[in-house]
C-alpha cells in the first residue's frame, strides 16, 4: 500500500476533471451556437408560417464546414447525448474523489477507471482519456504492485488461477454430494426447495417492479420521443418508437422558445418560484420560531385557530383574494393598461402556508430546549440563536419547504389564470407555464394540431424540474418521505 | 469570586394552585476559587438551585450576590456565569472549535484573541486535537470536556455543571471526575456541581451542601460531614455501606441494646434513634456479643449481619477477623463512632 | 507547481481572513452597543414591555405572516360567508340587490350540472366527483403500499427503482396531461397502437370527438392515480423502513407464512401512515382540477360530447370568470358546500380510524 500512489491517483483524477469540465463546457457551447443558427419558418401575416416548418430543408455553415439539416441535427443530437452522459459522470467522480479512502481502492476502480477512458474516447475527450488510462495503470500499481509490463504479464497466470479455483469448488461440489446420510439429503433438499421458492418469489417482486417502472417511465419517452418528431410524424396513425438521431428536430425547440413564447412564460414562472419561496421561507421561519420557542399568552388558542383554517379548501379563498386584489381592493389586476402589477398578485397571496409553519414548528420543537438555555447563558440573543442554531439543524426541513413551495409555484394554473384573464393581450404576457401550455394554440389553421410543437412546450417545461430533481435526488425524496410521516 | 445565597427560597406554583417549596431559605456563602457539591435526593431542590444562581430561575425571595454585587435581578448573560448542562447542550451542526467559540461571539473580544482563548480552553480540557470534529462524531467523555470548555471560554466568575456525570459509564465517571478537580485547579474558578451521588461529591469537592426537600442540612468538608453528621438525614445520604439506624433508650445515663447496657451517653433519659457505621465496628474479646444472623464474605471485608432492638444491623470487618462460622461474635465500636439522633428532629445530639 | 500556487493561497487567505475580521468586528460593536442600551435600561428600571415581554417579541416574530394570513386567509373567509349571503353582486359596481340566506345555496343544489344530472347534462359534478373519489384513492393507495412493500425487499437497484417511482413527482401536471392526452389520440395514440397488439381492430376514441363517458372517466382516473403514485410510494416506504426489524425477527421465528406478516405486522404498525394518507388523497382527490384541464381544456369534457367530466372545483371555477351578476355568490356557495362534503368524508374516515388505527 504505496500511499504516495494513492495521492498521485487522485491528483490525476484532478487534473482529469479541469479537462472533462472543458469537454462539457464545449459541447454546450457548440450546442447553443448551433442551436441559434437554426432556421425558423418565415412570418407571414404577422403569424410564422408553421406549415412550412416541416418542408423546410436548409443548409447551414459554420465554422467553413456546411451541413445540411439532417446532418445538424445528429450533430445536436450527439451534443446532447455528450452532455447528458459526462455531467453526471463528473459529479459522481467528484464526490467519489474526495470521500474515497486508501482502503477503498481495488482492481474494479481500476477496471471502473478504464471504462471511463472508452467513454471519454467516445466522446471525443481524448485528453482526459490518456489520463484516465495513465491513471488505471497508477492504480493497478498501488493495488497489485505491478507495473504495465508485468500487468498483461500477469494475465494469463491470472485467468489460470480462476480456472483452477472453479475446477476446486466443483471437485468439493461433488464430494459433499457423495455423502449418503439421509438427514443431510434431505435437509439439502429442503433448502433448494427453500432457495427456489425464494428465488422464484425476488423474480416475481423484479418483475412487478419492472412492469411499475415502464408504466411511470413510458409517458415520459414518449413525450421526448414525441417533441423531436417532425408534424408528419406526431400525427402519423401509425407512430414510430424510435428515429434516429438525424432525425431529431430541435427546431421545435427553437419554435416553443421564441414564437410561442415559452422562453418568457418560463422566466415568469421562474420569477414567482424564486420570490414567492423566498417570501415563505422568511414568513416561515420567523412565525414557525414565534410558535415553537417564544412564550406568550394564547399562543396555543392562536395556533388551534390556524390549524382549523387549514382544513378549509383554497377555492373558498380564491374568490374573496380575487375581489381583493382587483378594482376594489389593492387595485394589482383589473386596472388599466399599464397599471396592473401581476407579479405582485401573483406572489403575495402565497407568501404564507399554515401548513409549512406548522411543519417547521414541530421541526423546531424536537430541538432540545436545553441549547436555548445554553445559548442565553452566553449572552445570545433570540434572533441570533434563531438564525444561528435553529435554523442550521432544521435546515433539511427548510429545504424541503423549499422544494415543495417551487414545485407548487411550477404547478400553478387558476389563480395565475383568474390574474391574467382580466388583463386581456397585456396579462397575456404574464402567463405562466400551465396557463401557456394550455391556452396556447398549437394548430395550423384552427384544425389540425401540431403535437409535436405541444409536446415538444411540454418537454421544455418538464426538463429544468428534472435537472433539479436529479441534482437533489437523495435530499427531495427523503425530505418528502419525511413530511409525510410528520403525521 | 465569592458566592453568597441569602434566605434563597423559590416555590413552584401549578396550574391547579398548589405550591411547591423548592429551594427553602437557602443561606449560604460560598469562598472564591472552592469546588463545592449541591448533594441530595431527587426532587431536593439543588438544581434548581444551581438554575437560581445562573439566572434562569427568577427567585421567589432571597438574593444572590456574586462578591460585592447583587445579582438577584441581573439577566443570565449578564452574571458573567458558565453553565454546563446534563446532557452538554452542544450545538450538533457546529464543529467542537466553533462551539466553543460561541460564547465569546457575543462579548467584546478581538478575532484573533478569541482563536487564541479556544485553543487554549480546548487543551486545557484536554481535546485540542478535535476541534475540527461535530460533536456526534464524539464519546461522551469528549462531549462533555467540550461542554466545560465552552463554559469557562468566557473567563466566568462562577462555573456551574448540572449532574456532569450522570451521563457517563462507571468507569469514565472515575476518570472525568478527578479531571473536573484537575481543572478546576488549574484556573482556580469558584465551582459549583449538583449531584446526586454521594460518592462522587465526597470524592472531588472541597465542601459539600446536603440539601433535602429545598432546606439545607449541612454545609462542611465532606470528611467532616462524613464523620459528623448534623442530622440523621446527613447520616443516611453519606456512606456505602448504609449508616445502621435502630431505636433505642437511654436510661440513667446508660444507652441500652438488646437490653443490655451498651455504653454511656451524656443525654438526657429517652428514646432515641442510635447510628452506627458499619466499617467502625471491630471483632474484639472485650466488645459487646451478638448472635450471628449471617455472614458474607466479599474479598476483604466481610459482612456480618445480625440485630440490634430488632433491627438488622450490618457490621463490616476485616476478613482476616472473621473466619468461621462462629454463632456468636464480640464486637465493638469507638464511642466517638456512635451517633445519637433526636427522634424528632434527627439532630444529633452527642456530636458537635 | 506548489511554488507557483502557495502564494496565490496565502494571498487569498489573507483577504478572507481580513474580511472575517471585519464581519467580526462589526458583530462585536453592535453587541457593545445593545449591552449599553440594555444596562441604560435596566439602571432606570425601564422595562417597555410591561408584564408581557413575550407580546412584544411573539408579535414582532408573527406579522409578516399574520399580516397576510389576515387579509388572505381569514378575511376571505369571512367574506365568502358575506358573499353567500348576497343577492347579485356585481363586482364590477359593488352593487348587491338585496340578501337571501338560502338562495344561492339552492341555485347550486338545483343545477343540473352540479348535484343531479339531467338528460342532456349526462352528468354532474358530484358525481364526477364522487366517482374519482371512490376509485382512484384505494387504487392507488393499494398500488403504493404494493410498490413500496416490493421496494423494501429488494437491495439492489432499489435506489434505482425508487427514483423512477418519484419521477411523476416532479414534473408539471398540464404538461404531462397532454402527453397523456396524446398518448390516448384516437388516431395513432400510443395506447390504441398497444391494443392492436392484442388483436383490437377499432380505434377508439378516449379523449377526443366521439369518446364515451367511460372511456374518458378511465383515462381521468388512470392519470390520476399515475401523478399521485409517486408521493404516497414514498411516505410508505419511509414508514416501512421505519419499522423495527425485531418484530419481522420475532415473526420469522414463529415461521409466519408471508401474507401474514404483512397483514398482521406491517399494516397495522404503519397504519397511521396509511391513515393520513388516506385523508389526504381524499382531500386531495376531491379538489381534482388541474389533471381534468391538461386532459380536456377548459371545457372539462371531450370536443362535442354531451356529457362533461367537471368535477366540483371545476363548477367552483367556472362562476369566478364570470361576469354574471351572482355568480360570485354561488361559487362562494359551492365552495362551502365542498368544504361540508370533505369535512363529513374526513370526521367518517376519523371515527373508522379509532378502531383500525394502532399509535
């Protein structure tokens, strides 16, 4: 166990990240270049003329080179599939990196190592792919003490080696088989029949779980599969299941973002995630303390109180909050052109949820009251201890909050739509995604439906979430296992 | 920094009215740079006691003086006290140095001088190479030296702990007892500790407060108490083996046992209730026979039990002394060693 | 290469510390200067907040939240009882014509769209309601428990399957409503092309021109029970990890045949679980809004049917656009009827608890 080794492996390793981080860089940007050289349908009428889009074949240059439409898009498709495969690779190799100890290392990373190396030859990262082959060598050094020579030296003796210690077990095999005691026969028999149940029933469980899985899985490969189809295509009565990656048309992208406006109702929608959870979380934590830690009278009847709001439905509230915010009220929607403030509408409402102050507030209750005392004794005070002790243990639950707040604000549909009706073309630009993905009309000509544009909006809307999601995988799903069993 | 409790007294009242005296009339002054105990049974005021002094608990009459001050109304923080809880009260998501550092966050030190106290706290307690740790990552031993580090970080006038070692396993509590003496003496600070476990109070500090139902009993050198107990209550609480308590009547002078004069005893003619401890007996030709109700032998001492007045009484020799199973053994005992107590008021009455 | 770079650190560690020690110091002059404030204080025994320093300090703490909670949580409340009781309110003027305690509450009862269907209507809302309700909330919970059971017994690729489960989670719910809707097209949906694997010749419409009640009710309910999988998968499957390992032991040792571990063990410990859950999807279900836009538009039904798939919010909803005088007064109306209906289900399913439910 050379430590010296150990150390040179991960400063490879290191290394190899600057380089597979300009590899991710460079794809992304040739995909965004890429992606605005794209040609759209011409505006006629004031209206792009998508009936266009799919006759469309243009040819593109960059760079000196020209390509054709086709070949743009297996450019793009490649891009992407680049994209998608190294992100998550650099970050697992991250964290691997840091947290791996000298006793973790063993030939599969080794193995593990060169595999990265084909893939980041695949990917046209040969720098990173010299290194990481460099570095397999390092590391079967450290673990076996070989160096490259003796490594394939030592190839033939090794596979020797299984060959002989199968042939044993088998030769042991046989001769337990050999002993005729009839109690031993039939406790062997028993435990295959044991094993075979047990198998049989892990067999059952996979495949139900399979089955599950493609049933979740499958309206999602459709709608990415559907949103890169041309218009023939999507409305085919006789679908494809698979195109090839000529044949992927990111222009639908391009189409949804910029005449159909997605791009903006994404931002708007972004906008009153980013306030509306900050708002909470600040109105969250100060109420959830007020109601777990400071002392005051009638704050239990106070609390009973809001908690029987909580059973009340949201729609009851709707009606009353529209008159508020409209003509009558605060004057935010239903004003003339110009005056209306819908973002402010849209947000304030929902700066506030009982139901996360009372999450917080049992979070804030299980912390032992003997740190309050502690920290008075040292002069803290109760904003100080709130922000500097309270808040750092409960901060899973907070994010949590967090997550929940962003992903209802992602799912909003009738209070934005109630806000923006009233303000006809003006409200229109306020939209937020489930109103646009909705109300928006995908047809040519007030018929036919151009699904592949629809779905292609619908793909656009779901993939930052997913992003999101998978960045945060562990923290989400165990925060929302955790807000259930709160009770 | 001296610490004086003056007619100290707090009653608890509940939601249906009743009262509860906690701490009643608390009058004592204890001397700067001394290690004393708050002992007694649970329940017997001495926690609260200790909260008394830290702020926490407002009084319900009596005052508190830290030296010259009166610190009776004064806020906790401003009393200049360090308080070590039960269970450590460590902030689990902050590292053992930041932890400690909290404290004097709040006071007017300078960046560097701060660093430089932590340091110098953590070694003294002994866990200067875990600074960088949380403490989940910590035993319960190292929990609590953080605990007392971040309580003396402020250069307190009194540092208090709260049943330090009722968390800990047997043989850490030997081990962090003697280190709380330790650094105890190394800074020289006026200490305070509530226990329960007579045995551990007696062992590290340098006075003892015995405390039941909120009413001090006495307040001396553990030794001092040990030997002369002011009551039969103090009697009981100190010791392992258990003092043995009978009844018994001195007549003309004489103390009677099992009918039988025992000895002579300078208090008036009555019924009385006699204390003997179980290790001052010794098997001797001269002394007074009993009849052997059973013997158990443990190593080097042994056991003997047998009945004054009708009450089981242990005596604790030498195994050497005591070999066969003789029916009948001689023993005696120091007069000195014997304490008569008042029937009423468990004073005791022969002993000053 | 350290050469190069030891430098840089310190550099780099001299300008954090420099700024540690600003923030530092700025922390131990606001401190000197609240000590000096309170000693002012406590020297002249001022005590501004009286007997109940709590008040002060609690009130400070709670107004962003109340101030809002006030006038958009409890003032809506009060208002709504206010509105039910109005005959004709007109927003735009904020002219009534005059009160009727029950009025609007019978306009609501009496509409065919709402409680009993009519001829032409086909159906109501409460029915629609109801229907959804009743069918998908066992459904799914019976599908959630299965999964997550299946999910605790596996150790490899468990994490796998468990992020897939969770998918449906994150995503936006119109959106994925219109690739189901398009999964079930008439025309080449993907569904229709899957039955044609099992020998089905007709392609049936689902949620387009000249689909059936039924038809559409089942793409309704089985989008449904999708979305609302992957929530219930993951509370289960917490609890069930939750449950002490000792008991399975003790089970195993008795030989208990594997239906009644499940049955006699783990239900019932994670029944409080399965409880909330279950009050929760009832809520939840009854409120359905969102799933029925993504599937069918605004109109809540399919292009040309003469049947709708509104549910209750959906009624709700449609007098709030509305410009009729009134109509205001009857969503309010409706709305506290619902509230009636989920507070009756949620006392039933409380009152059926104490016995099943084991804390």
């Amino acid at each position: 166990m050379d430590k010296n080794l150990f150390e040179k492996s991960k400063k490879i390793e290191k290394i190899t990240f600057i380089f597979d981080f300009l590899a991710i860089v460079i794809y992304l940007f040739l995909f965004f270049s890429l992606f605005q050289l794209l040609e759209l349908p011409e505006i006629v009428d004031g209206r792009m003329a998508l009936e266009t889009l799919e006759f469309m074949t243009p040819i593109y240059e960059y760079l000196g080179s020209s390509f054709t439409h086709t070949q743009m898009n297996s450019i793009l498709s490649i891009l992407v599939i680049f994209s998608i495969v190294a992100v998550p690779m650099l970050v697992i190799n991250i964290k691997k990196n840091n947290t791996k100890t000298i006793y973790d290392i063993d030939s599969y990373v080794a193995a593990g190592k060169f595999v990265q190396a084909l893939i980041n030859l695949l990917s046209f990262n040969p720098i990173s792919a010299a290194l990481r082959i460099y570095n397999t060598f390092v590391v079967i050094k450290f673990v076996k003490g070989y160096n490259v020579k003796e490594f394939f030296k030592s190839i033939p003796s090794g596979i020797k080696g299984s060959i002989e210690a199968y042939k044993e077990k088998r030769r042991i095999l046989a001769e337990e088989k050999q002993v005729s005691d009839e109690y031993s026969q039939s406790l062997k028999k028993s435990i295959r029949t044991q094993t075979l149940f047990h198998t049989l029933r892990l067999l059952g469980t996979y495949l139900f779980l399979v089955v599950m899985a493609l049933i979740i899985v499958i309206p999602f490969y459709w709608m990415v599969l559907t949103s890169l189809k041309n218009f023939t295509g999507a409305t085919s009565a006789d679908p494809e299941f698979f195109i090839g990656i000529s044949r992927w048309n990111w222009v639908n992208y391009k189409v949804v973002l910029t005449e159909m406006n997605f791009g903006l109702y994404i931002k708007n929608t972004v906008i009153i995630a980013l306030f509306s959870t900050a708002g909470t979380i600040l109105t969250t934590i100060l109420a959830a303390y007020a109601f777990a830690r400071i002392e005051f009278k009638g704050r239990e009847v106070l609390f009973s109180i809001l908690i029987m709001t909580m059973m009340i439905p949201g729609e009851l509230y709707i009606i009353t909050n529209f008159l508020t915010v409209s003509r009558n009220g605060f004057g935010w929607v239903g004003m003339p052109e110009g005056q209306n403030q819908y973002f402010v509408a849209m947000i304030i409402p929902f700066v506030t949820s009982i139901s996360y102050i009372f999450f917080l507030r049992q979070n804030f209750k299980q912390i032992p009251e003997s740190l309050y005392k502690a920290a008075r004794v040292d002069g803290c005070s109760d904003f100080k201890y709130l922000m500097r002790v309270m808040v750092p243990i409960a901060s899973p639950t907070i994010f949590t909050i967090t997550i929940l707040n962003i992903f209802s604000s992602w799912n909003a549909y009738i209070w934005p739509r109630i806000i923006t009706g009233v303000g006809g073309e003006e409200g229109k630009s306020y939209w937020l995604i489930s109103n646009a993905l909705r109300d928006t009309s995908f047809t040519l000509d007030n018929t036919r439906v151009m699904y592949n544009l629809q779905i292609a909006a619908s793909t656009l809307v779901t993939v930052p979430l997913l992003i999101v999601f998978f960045a945060f995988r562990k923290y989400i799903m165990n925060g929302i296992g955790r807000s259930g069993t709160k009770g | 920094m001296e610490l004086r409790l003056e007619n100290l007294t707090k009653i608890f009242t509940n939601k249906n009215g009743q009262e509860t005296k906690a701490v009643d009339k608390l009058d004592i002054t204890i001397e700067s740079g001394t290690l004393v105990a708050l002992l007694g049974p649970s329940g017997c005021g001495k926690s609260t006691t200790l909260f008394m002094i830290s702020g926490l608990v407002k009084p319900t009459s009596g005052k508190i003086f830290f030296g010259e001050d009166d610190v009776t109304k004064l806020a906790p923080e401003k009393r200049g006290i360090g308080l070590v809880f039960q269970n450590y009260a460590l902030y689990p998501h902050m590292t053992v140095f930041k932890n400690i550092l909290f404290p004097l966050e709040n006071m007017d030190v300078p960046r560097d001088e701060a660093f430089e106290r932590v340091k110098e706290m953590a070694n003294l307690v002994g866990i200067g190479e875990l600074l960088d740790r949380k403490p989940s990552q910590l035993s319960g031993g190292q929990q609590q030296r953080v605990a007392i580090a971040r309580a003396l970080v402020k250069k307190p006038r009194v540092l208090l702990l709260d049943e330090p070692l009722s968390n800990l396993d047997a043989r850490l509590r030997l081990q962090m007892r003697e280190e709380i003496k330790r650094i105890q003496r190394e800074t020289g600070i006026t200490t305070i500790f509530v226990t329960h476990d007579q045995e551990e109070a007696m062992s590290i500090s340098d006075k003892m407060v015995v405390l039941d139902f909120g009413a001090e009993q006495q307040y001396t050198a553990p030794q001092e108490m040990y030997n002369n107990p002011a009551n039969l209550f103090v009697a009981k609480f100190l010791g392992n083996p258990p003092i043995n308590t009978f009844e018994a009547e001195v007549k003309s002078g004489n103390l009677l046992i099992n009918d039988k004069k025992f000895m002579s005893a300078k208090v008036p003619d009555g019924e009385y209730i006699i204390g003997m401890r179980p290790e001052n007996f010794r098997v001797d030709d001269q002394g007074f026979e009993i009849n052997v109700k059973e013997v158990f032998h443990v190593g080097r001492d042994t056991m003997i039990h047998f009945d004054f007045n009708e009450t089981n009484v242990r005596a604790l020799v030498d195994s050497e002394s005591m070999t066969n199973k003789a029916d009948k053994v001689k023993l005696i005992i120091k007069p000195s060693k014997v304490y008569i107590f008042e029937k009423e008021t468990g004073k005791v009455l022969n002993h000053e | 290469m350290n050469k190069v770079l030891n430098p840089i650190k310190a550099f780099f560690a001299l300008i954090f510390k420099a700024i540690k020690t600003f923030l530092w110091n700025i922390r131990r002059g606001l401190n000197k200067v609240k000590r000096k404030i309170t000693d002012f204080l406590d020297k002249h025994n001022i005590n501004p907040a009286g007997k109940f320093p709590g008040w002060i300090k609690a009130l400070l703490y709670l107004s962003p939240a109340l101030i809002v909670l006030a006038i958009f949580t409890f003032w809506p409340i009060i208002n709504s009882f206010a509105l039910v009781v109005y005959e004709n309110y007109n927003s735009t003027d904020n002219t009534i014509t005059g009160y009727t305690i029950f009025g609007n509450f019978i306009k609501v009862l009496t509409d065919a769209s709402f409680i009993v269907p009519s001829q032409n209507t086909g159906s109501s809302a409460i029915i629609n309601t109801l229907i959804i309700v009743f069918i998908s909330v066992p459904i799914s919970i019976f599908i959630a428990l299965a999964i997550a059971v299946a999910l605790n017994s596996i150790k490899p690729l468990k994490g796998f399957f468990q992020t897939i489960y969770f998918l449906p989670y994150v995503t936006n719910t119109i959106a994925i409503g219109l690739v189901f809707a398009y999964m079930f097209k008439t025309d080449g949906g993907l569904v229709n092309q899957f039955l044609k694997i099992f020998g089905v010749t007709k392609d049936y419409s689902w949620v387009q021109v000249g689909a059936t009640y039924n038809r559409a009710m089942f793409v309704l309910i089985f989008y449904s029970i999708w979305a609302s999988l992957a929530f219930k998968i993951m509370v289960f499957l917490t609890s069930i990890q939750g449950i002490d390992k000792q008991y399975y032991q003790a089970a195993a040792i008795d030989a208990t045949p594997r239906r009644r571990i499940f049955t006699k063990i783990t239900v019932p410990l994670i029944s409080p679980m399965i409880f909330y859950i279950t009050v929760t999807s009832v809520i939840g279900a009854f409120k359905i809004y969102n799933a029925i836009v993504a599937l069918f538009g605004v109109s809540g039904k399919p292009a040309g049917a003469d049947f709708t798939l509104e549910s209750i919010v959906m009624y709700i909803y449609k007098f709030i656009d509305g410009s009729n005088a009134g109509s205001l007064s009857v969503a309010a109306a409706a709305s506290l009827v619902l509230f009636a209906i989920i507070l009756l289900l949620t006392l039933v399913q409380m009152q059926v608890s104490k016995k099943r439910v084991h804390y």
